[in-house]
C-alpha cells in the first residue's frame, strides 16, 4: 500500500536488520525504525511499535532471525522464543508463528539455520499478503451484493486497525474496502476513534486518506445511533484471535458494535487469516485477555499548535482506571467470517467447510 505515494510493507528484513514502520509515530511522524536484536522485537510488539495479529507474528518471526545473528545457539534460540510468545498474549498469530519458526530451526545445523529462519520468515510475510489479498477478493463479493441494492455510497463501520498496517499489506477488514475502492465502487468507511490508543483515529484513516478513500472518524459509541438512523450497511472488523467455534476476541469495544448491529440488522462480518484461528481451545472464556498499562487511558497524546507531540494527563490523579485491551463477540452475533478461503458462517461447521 501507499505512503505518500511510495509502495510500502509495514516490516522488511535488509542488512541483517529488521526495518518497521514505528506506529506509535503515526499519524504526526512518518519514522522508520531497526530491530537489530530478539530484544528490540520483544519490546517493539510490547510497546506496540507493531500492531495487528499477523504483523505481531511476523515481527515475532523475524525476532528469531535476529537471535540467531546474535548468537547462533539453540538455548539461546529457545530462550528468545518464549520471550517473544510472552510479549502480548491475547493474538494467537504470535504463537503460530514462533511454533511454526521453530519447528523449522531446532536441530538444524548452525551452518545453516540462518539461511533457514531467513526464509521461513520471508515465507511467512509473502504469505500473509496473499491472504490479506483474497480475503479482500472474497469481502469485495459483498459489498458488491450491496451494491447492487444501493446506488448510492456504502457506509462501512470498522473499529480498531485491521488495515495494512495491522498486516504486511492489504490488511483484513479493509481490504474487502480497497478492493471494491479499486473496482469503482462508492465507499465510505466510518472509523471508530477506538480509545485508548485511538488506533482507528492514528491508523485506519491515516492509511484511508492515503489511499483516497472518504472516511470519518467518530468516536466509539457513535456507531449505535448510525446504525438506527440506517447510516451504515456493514461493519467489518478484524480478529486477534478467533476460536474454532466462530467465538471472536478482537479490541475492546467490539463487542458494543456487534449487539448495536444486530439490533440494527446490520451485517457484521470479521475478516482474518487462518493464522488467527485457535484451533484448540473450545471457550471463549479460556482466551487470555491483556490487561495493558492504565495510564493509556489517563494520558492522551497528540500534537499541539507548535507541531510537537505532548501527553497530557486527562483523568483525575487520584483516580484508578482499568485498561482490558480486549472482548469477545459470540459467535450468534457474527454474520459471516472472511477468510482467504471465502466467507462462511461463524461456527465450527461452518469453519470445517472451509479448512479440511
């Protein structure tokens, strides 16, 4: 996708160095910032310098390539990958792909584990664009239905970032978005602030507005009243972990707009990779929800009037806060799940239609 018109992904490997796109930054500086150690991965997805399920599994991915640089050993190598698992713990992605890296690199001989881990990695990244691609390949279909129904624009809400920059490219649920932007198709995408960290606000339009597609942001419980006055025609979001039971964790608020959808009829659709479904666990409740650092929702952060980004204080000093970064959405409020795979019915049977 573009920034500023140059093609970008949001993580690269050059120079035995892993290259980002430092979100924290985003929308008020464009940096790009080098990983040169395990430890420099670990606290980039801690601090959320990358963001996003698949994103957090491939920086986790390319977090071994560097650990092997540092030190080829396969304690080391194991010691790295537990920190990185622990690093967030609600986005099954991060797992995934630590577990499929090493399967790959233990035992190997230390002649050639680099190469190995180098490719895996890689691997995994291309991979991920792929999928992200059809996803949006297999979304387009309906908001094309849609379309058809309506002449005029399709309003979609989304909330959090599910974008390219919650990916490698294309994103999840926007990119059934650019897809149809791509094809002519009048689109309008209401994008939820998503406090605390604004991610909708800093991200989604950031990268909407690079890519010339009308968005608005609003604020995280904007969505109900839109959806009664018949404002929206499909909400989309992404997926930090989804059960086999169609059950979705994904970022908090989530949950607020599924049942503000169906009360609405609105369709409400997620949008992930197979990489983000837990094929294990059988509850939602069992899914580890990250409880984060409170003072982002006591402290907000922007630029003032002389172009310097401030964080100012915003709640009472006596005050306590809770900051869960997560909820979940039962299954009977999704409408349908896109995957690369197609779209199917949020279940076990309807999962099982698509992956043997």
């Amino acid at each position: 996708m573009h920034i500023n018109g140059k093609e970008f992904r949001t993580i690269w490997f050059e120079k035995d160095i892993v290259r980002i796109i430092d979100q924290t930054k985003l929308p008020h500086q464009f940096i790009i910032k080098d990983l040169k150690t395990v430890k420099d991965s670990v606290e980039a997805i801690k601090n959320m310098e990358v963001r996003g399920a698949p994103l957090i599994g491939a920086t986790a991915a390319y977090g071994l390539v560097l650990a092997i640089i540092e030190k080829n050993d396969q304690s080391f190598l194991k010691r790295a990958s537990q920190d990185l698992i622990n690093s967030r713990p609600t986005a099954i992605n991060l797992k995934w792909a630590v577990d499929r890296m090493m399967k790959k690199l233990l035992g190997v001989n230390s002649e050639e584990v680099l190469k190995i881990a180098i490719h895996e990695a890689k691997t995994i990244c291309d991979e991920d664009i792929d999928f992200c691609k059809r996803i949006g390949l297999n979304g387009l279909k309906i908001i094309e239905e849609i379309a058809k129904k309506k002449k005029k624009t399709i309003n979609i809400l989304t909330h959090c970032n599910a974008g390219w920059l919650a990916t490698i490219d294309w994103g999840t649920a926007t990119s059934p978005i650019y897809h149809a932007h791509k094809k002519g198709i009048k689109v309008h995408v209401w994008v939820d602030e998503t406090r605390p960290r604004n991610q909708g606000a800093n991200l989604t339009s950031y990268e909407l507005n690079e890519e010339g597609i009308p968005n608005t942001i609003i604020t995280d419980n904007t969505g109900g009243i839109l959806m009664q006055r018949g404002e929206v025609d499909l909400c989309i979001t992404g997926t930090d972990r989804t059960l086999s039971t169609g059950d979705v964790a994904n970022k908090i608020g989530t949950y607020l707009k599924a049942l503000a959808a169906h009360d609405n009829k609105v369709p409400f659709y997620v949008a992930l990779p197979s990489s983000t479904i837990d094929w294990n666990l059988k509850n939602f409740r069992d899914i580890p929800i990250e409880e984060r650092d409170s003072e982002e929702l006591s402290y907000i952060e922007g630029l003032d009037k002389n172009n310097e980004i401030k964080k100012v204080l915003i709640y009472p000093k006596k005050s306590k806060a809770m900051n869960l970064a997560f909820d979940i959405t039962p299954a009977k409020y999704v409408t349908g799940l896109i995957t690369e795979k197609g779209v199917c019915e949020a279940s076990r049977e309807g999962l099982k239609s698509l992956f043997k």
